[in-house]
C-alpha cells in the first residue's frame, strides 16, 4: 500500500507520448525557457540503443540490480514496458519536489497509475503529446530506417498500448503539423506547474 504524500511544495509533470511523437524536441524547448526545471533520468533494463548514453538518457543496469533496487524500495514508481523494467528513483523526484521544484518525468501508463496514488492531483500534470495516428507515425519511422514486418507490427502493438495512456491526461497536445503551437502549449504547462509552486 503506496500512502499519499503530504505537503508537496513542488509540481510534477508527468509526459506520456507514444514513439515518434517528438515529445524530445517538445521537452527540450522548454526546458531552454525554464533551465532551472528538472527533467528526470530513470533506470532501466533494456540494452542501451545507439547513440544512447549511460546515465544521460537513462541509468542502464541490469535485471538484477533493478530487482535489488525494486527490494531496497528505491523506485518512487516502476513497470515492465516491452519486455523491460523501467523506473524513476525517488532520488531524481522527492528532494526536488521538498526543494519547490518543478520536475518532468517521461513515464507509460502503469507508471502513471502508481503516481495517482503517490502525488496529489494539485501537484501533478498529466500531459499526453501525440503526432497524429498510427498511419503518420509508421511513415515517419519508415522514412527514417527501413524495418521488417515483424518490427512494424512490433511498434504498432506499442502504440496501439500506448494510446490507452491519453484519457488520463490534463492536457493534449498535439505535434502533428505546427511545432511552434505545441512549444507554446507546453511552455504553457510549464509556466501554470511554476504557479502553483509554493515557494
Ligand atoms: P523506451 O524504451 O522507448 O525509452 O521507453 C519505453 C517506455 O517506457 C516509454 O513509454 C517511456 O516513457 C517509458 N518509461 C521511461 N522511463 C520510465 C520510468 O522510469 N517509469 C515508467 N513507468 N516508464 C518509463
């Protein structure tokens, strides 16, 4: 049994997108705008993907220590995605959140559930970034690397479960064809998690 935290000071962001939504480019501007916000690094199993860096994108550890840090009770919340664990250290969020902070996390939708019974809704923002539908998402990965059937069908199933996350959502934004309204959008996010900090 999780126990709801009292006396949040900070705001969490909570960013749940699917693949290809260049949720990446979104998060970056603003974080251009507003340097002082922290954008989250979280453990994971999976293998490192090129071009990938240890302890930039994620901490890449392996089955085992994440099950020894599941059992330490270091994770704020964690999940198996695609075969993976994935998991945000309470390190990365807790002291940030005492400190006033305002924190982005990147997290799927088991992840979410666990932070609704973590974080209270006056401190936490859900936002969900989509890049139109599954047909604009396969052509844009296609124009980008060639991929076999058993790939395509493998990230179509991931959408399809990824989808499911935008009900939960606050806020929508979309990064289909305008970037500069969507940059806008979440700056605007950004902007209302910094007001309801207290300071
Ligand atoms: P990828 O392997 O493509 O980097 O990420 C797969 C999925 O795991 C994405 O939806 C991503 O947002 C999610 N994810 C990344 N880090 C975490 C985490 O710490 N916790 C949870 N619950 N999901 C995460």
């Amino acid at each position: 049994m999780s126990t709801m935290l009292n006396n949040v000071r900070g705001h969490l962001v909570v960013v749940m997108a699917p693949m290809g939504s260049g949720k990446g480019t979104v998060i970056e501007h603003a974080l251009e705008l507003h340097p002082s916000m922290y954008r989250t690094i979280s453990c994971t199993s999976r293998a490192m993907r090129p071009k990938e860096v240890d302890g930039d994108h994620y901490h890449f550890i392996s089955p085992e220590q994440f099950e020894a840090r599941i059992k330490s009770g270091d994770f704020l919340e964690w999940a198996t995605f695609a075969g993976n664990k994935y998991g945000t250290p309470k390190s990365e969020v807790l002291p940030r959140l005492d400190n006033c902070g305002v924190v982005i996390v990147e997290i799927e939708l088991q992840g979410v559930e666990q932070l609704l019974e973590l974080i209270p809704r006056e401190n936490m923002t859900i936002v969900y970034i989509e890049a139109g539908g599954w047909e604009v998402l396969r052509a844009r990965a296609a124009a980008r690397a060639p991929m076999s059937d058993t790939e395509l069908e493998a990230r179509y199933q991931r959408f399809l479960i990824e989808q499911q996350s935008k009900p939960m959502a606050d806020v929508i934004i979309n990064n289909d064809a305008d970037i500069e309204t969507a940059h806008a959008e979440f700056a605007q996010v950004i902007e209302e998690a910094y007001k309801k900090c207290k300071v």
